[in-house]
C-alpha cells in the first residue's frame, strides 16, 4: 500500500529518518512554479463561483449574507487557493507513479483535508501531535474570538450612548422635520476635516448636488479610526448633517447579533465536494472565520443600523459604497425590511480584477442575494466585467463617473522617459511587500545600474517590513519621501505594480507598467484585460528583460500602445461632470 508523509515544513521532512531521499515531494508552499492554463485556470474559478452561489442559494437566511463564506473575498479568504492546491495535489498523485509521497505544506487545514482524504487509500504518516495541534489551536482561536465579539459589542454599545449624547442637540434638526431624506453612507477618517471642512473621499460633490436638487442629505458615516474625535467634528459641523451608522441602534439588538454571531450555522450538508473532492475542513475552517473575526458580527449589526435609520426618518434614497461585501447586503436587507419603497444606489468605486469574487454573483445567487436596485459604475468597464463573470438581473447597472478619482482627469501626459529608472508602488499588506521585494531582489534588481523607487502605503508599518526583509539592503533601491505622484512619474521610465489603482495613473500620464504576479494563483491585475503598453512578469529571471523591451521600443509602437492603453483607461474611468451625477438620481 502506498505511503503518504504529511509535514509542514522542509526542516520536519530532515528530522524524519525513515524518508529516502529518493521518494517523490509535492511542495504544496511553492505552486507558484507550475502554473496551469489559462483556460482552465479560468474555468475553475467560474466553477468556485458557482460553487458558493450554490451554497447561497440553498442558505437563504439573512445570516447567511453576513458570512465570510458568502462574500468570496479573495484578499484576505484562503478558501480558493486552499481549494486550488487540494486541487493540483489530487492531480499529482494521480499522475505520480512512485509508491511513497512526501507532502510539504504549512496550512494546516490544507494537511487535515488530505488526511482525512486519504487515510483509507494510503498509509498516512501525519504525526498524532500534529492533529492535536490542529484541533486545539482552532479551538483557542474560537475561545480568542468569542471574547474579541464580546469586547467588540461593549465597545459598540459605548459608542452608541457617547454619540446619542454628544449629538443630541444638533440632530434634532432632521430627526423632528419629517422631511423625505438622501441618505449617503459612506466612510470617515481623520481625513474628511483636514481643511476645516468635511469632504468626502467616496462621493466627494454628491452632497451638494442633491442639495442644488432641494433634496434633504443625511451622510451615515462608517468611521474607520478614533470614534470620538469625529464625533466632536460632526458636532461641531454647522454644514452638513452627519451621524455614524450606529446612532439609532438599540443595546438589545447589539446583544441579539452577539448570539446570532455565537450560534448560527449554515447548512453545510455535509460531506462538501468540490469536482467530487472532499473540501468540508476547508469550508467549515472557512466559516469559522465568523467568530475568530469581528466582519460577520459587524454585518449583522448593519442590518439594526439601517433598519432603525428608516424607522427614525423618512429615507428616500439610499446611497452606500458597492463592492459587495457582506454589511452592504445585511444593510440592503435592514432596509427593504423596514421598508419596501426606499430606491437603493450602489457606487461601485474601486478597481475590479478577474478574482473579485466578491464582486461575481453565481448562477442563481443574483435572484436571491440583495443586491441595490442600480449600481453606478466609476465607468463603461467595470459593468462589462461583472456582468461577464457574475450573475446580475439585467439593467442593474448605470454607468456613472470616477468620483474618488476625479484627480486623475487633472494629470499631464508626461515626455518620454529612457533613463531606465524604475517606480515601484507597493501594496497595503506586509505580506504582499515582502513578496515583491523578494521578486525584485531574485530579479538582480539589486545589481541594476539605475535607481528602484520603492513607494510604500501610508498603512503599511515600514519597520516590521524591513525586519522580516531577509537581504542586505540594495544601496539602489531608494525608499521613496515624495508626496507628488507626478514627481514620481516623472522620474522612472517604468512602473512595477501588484493590486494598485496607481498602474492606471502611469498610463493615464504616458508610463508603461509591468504587472508583477506574485500572487498566484490569484489574478489581481486592474488591468488584466489589456496587453498593451502593459507586461506581465511571473518569472523573476525575465523581469529585466521586460523592462528592456520597454526602453527599446520603438517611438512608433510606444505611441500606438500608449494610445490604446489610454483610450482603456478613458473608458474605465469616466470623467465627472453634471450629467454624471445623474445616475445616483435614476
């Protein structure tokens, strides 16, 4: 009978003394190297779609909607590539004709799956200790959660009386007038009064086109950091009327989502299979993500937030940020409860990429997941895309304006630059920076002759990147100090980018970028659709080389791919004009 040897790093495989070194190694950490086809790369992730859809179609409770599971978020779930990689393994060991296998992997889910798998086909080698490991540290991990859902609903329920109290005068205005009202969700920081003023960052003039239209506008404000400072700035705002989402809620709602949150389960009807594959650890380690993080517990509350907004005024008009995660749909939900006649506008302002799940209904999820009643778009694009590979009911979408990036249609083309310095525009995660890094370094940017200008994310904490940053600083990769993203441009011949928004500013002023994939076997490239005045690298050795092509091509062709990666970008993000903000109007 064969053998199978489960371990979770190179260094448990040489403690082993019974594996010969002979014996075949399916290194499940470094799939990045053998790549599927396209074709069937993109089959799979319509089958993985559909695959949750279904699961959708036959939770129908509202909770379901709340659930990590349910919104398909491929930026922080593992859930596709864990499935990938028991994928590619099933493959291997079909093909692999050797008696014993030695599976590399530091998931642990991902070794419990292929465990229980394949313990009546193989004799597995999985350490006893192992196993316990896996369940015990599930279970802190949920004991570690229940606690952190507790402390987060004190917290709420703090924050709810601090803003009734600190508000009670000023929203008296809106609240007694029994005025039909524009409600704006959408987020604040310590941002939207950096000039005295409150500008939004997502709607940025849509308030005052309502208010030009005689519409009363309420802004339901989401706050990402310190509570009580905004709150002090929305008391003191004698412009606009803005409260945070939780104003209205109730203590006994809050206590209400804490037991949802602590004993709903969806029905798995277990086992779960996956092109006839066991995937159930997978899926269930995925819904358990609901009580180790707080997103499933925020969700529910939303739907309270909104319910009791259209209990206390007269809502008309709704209007949220739309990339359809999982507290937009329970706030679509806390609203048609409340009431059947409020018109919901969904504004789609972010970039899509092929593995924006979360943005992709599957077959028959969109006639059951809420959804708005129109989505405008930032542009032609993005419609076409998730219409594509989502499931939508027909004339959902209404093709708007780029609000947040109405500062792009400000830029100036820049001259040609062949000075072979490069830009680098790094990503939110410490995770993802390292990957990129690394990439440049076994690239042997290192040893280039020009300058690599590195720009890091204002959130990303720099000083934890560089100490898990493993070589030698090159003394040519400079950490960039400049606020201007013109001088940025200005400077390089070349953008390297990931999952930024920054690669269609490079375009847009007339420079070429290179997608550099390190994130396989996600596909998160903006501009995954076109090919011109645009690379791909997923092989460090031919980075270099790539970035050649660029500096050597001809003044003809660079202007033809220019323009064609232009007139993409145009049509991706429409500019703003009056007529555009008629689309948050229909």
């Amino acid at each position: 009978m064969k053998q199978l040897f489960l371990f979770r790093s190179i260094g448990d495989k040489e403690k082993s003394a019974s594996i010969h070194p002979s014996e075949c190694i399916i290194n499940l950490d470094h799939i990045e190297s053998i790549r599927c086809g396209e074709s069937e790369k993109i089959s799979l992730e319509k089958e993985f779609i559909n695959f949750v859809g279904a699961l959708g179609q036959r939770n129908q409770s509202i909770y379901w909607w709340a659930s990590a599971l349910s919104e398909k978020n491929s930026l922080v779930s593992h859930f596709f590539i864990r499935i990938y990689k028991i994928l590619f393994f099933e493959q291997e060991i079909n093909r692999r004709e050797k008696e014993n296998i030695i599976v590399i992997c530091s998931d642990q889910v991902i070794l419990q799956q292929i465990y229980d798998n394949y313990k009546n086909i193989f004799v597995v080698h999985y350490p006893l200790s192992q196993r316990i490991r896996f369940f015990v540290d599930g279970f802190v991990r949920q004991i570690k959660g229940v606690l952190k859902q507790i402390f987060f609903c004190i917290k709420e329920y703090r924050q709810v009386v601090f803003a009734r109290w600190k508000l009670r005068k000023k929203n008296k205005t809106f609240l007694f007038n029994n005025q039909p009202m524009v409600v704006i969700r959408t987020w604040v920081d310590q941002r939207n009064y950096q000039s005295g003023k409150f500008k939004d960052s997502y709607f940025k003039n849509l308030v005052e086109y309502f208010n030009e239209k005689k519409n009363n506008v309420l802004i339901f404000a989401g706050i990402l950091d310190d509570y009580k400072r905004n709150l002090m700035c929305f008391s003191k705002d004698q412009e606009f009327n803005i409260i945070p989402v939780n104003f209205f809620l109730k203590g006994w709602e809050i206590i209400y989502c804490l037991f949802i949150v602590l004993f709903f389960r969806p029905n798995l009807y277990k086992p779960v299979l996956f092109r006839d594959i066991d995937i159930t650890i997978l899926t269930q380690s995925e819904l358990n993500r609901d009580i180790e993080h707080v997103d499933f517990l925020y969700a529910c509350l939303q739907f309270f937030c909104c319910y009791r907004l259209v209990k206390n005024i007269q809502c008309e008009r709704f209007i949220y940020t739309f990339e359809n995660y999982s507290w937009e749909k329970m706030s679509i939900q806390g609203l048609r409860t409340a009431s059947d006649k409020i018109k919901t506008v969904g504004f789609q302002h972010a970039f899509i990429s092929r593995n924006s799940f979360k943005y992709f209904p599957g077959k028959g999820e969109g006639k059951v997941i809420p959804l708005p009643d129109t989505i405008a778009t930032l542009g032609q694009i993005t419609p076409e895309i998730m219409q594509r590979y989502g499931h939508y009911p027909k004339s959902i979408f209404s093709p708007a304006c780029a609000l947040r990036q109405d500062y792009i249609f400000k830029l100036r083309q820049l001259v040609r630059n062949n000075d072979g310095n490069i830009f680098v525009p790094l990503t939110i995660t410490v995770e993802d920076t390292l990957k990129v890094l690394n990439f440049l370094i076994e690239a042997g940017l290192n040893k280039y002759d020009k300058n690599i200008y590195l720009r890091f994310h204002p959130v990303t904490p720099l000083n934890k990147v560089l100490r898990q940053f493993t070589h030698q600083w090159p003394a040519n990769f400079i950490i960039s100090d400049t606020p201007s993203m013109e001088e940025e441009l200005r400077r390089c011949s070349v953008v390297l980018y990931t999952w930024t928004t920054v690669c269609l500013e490079a375009i847009k002023m007339g420079r070429p970028v290179i997608y550099i994939d390190v994130n396989y076997p996600l596909e998160v490239d903006p501009l995954f659709e076109i090919r011109s005045f645009k690379n791909v690298c997923n092989n460090p050795h031919e980075l270099i080389s790539r970035i050649e092509d660029f500096l050597n091509l001809e003044e003809e062709a660079y202007k033809r791919q220019l323009d064609e990666a232009q007139d993409y970008v145009n049509q991706y993000l429409s500019s703003v004009t009056k007529e555009s903000y008629n689309a948050f109007a229909l």
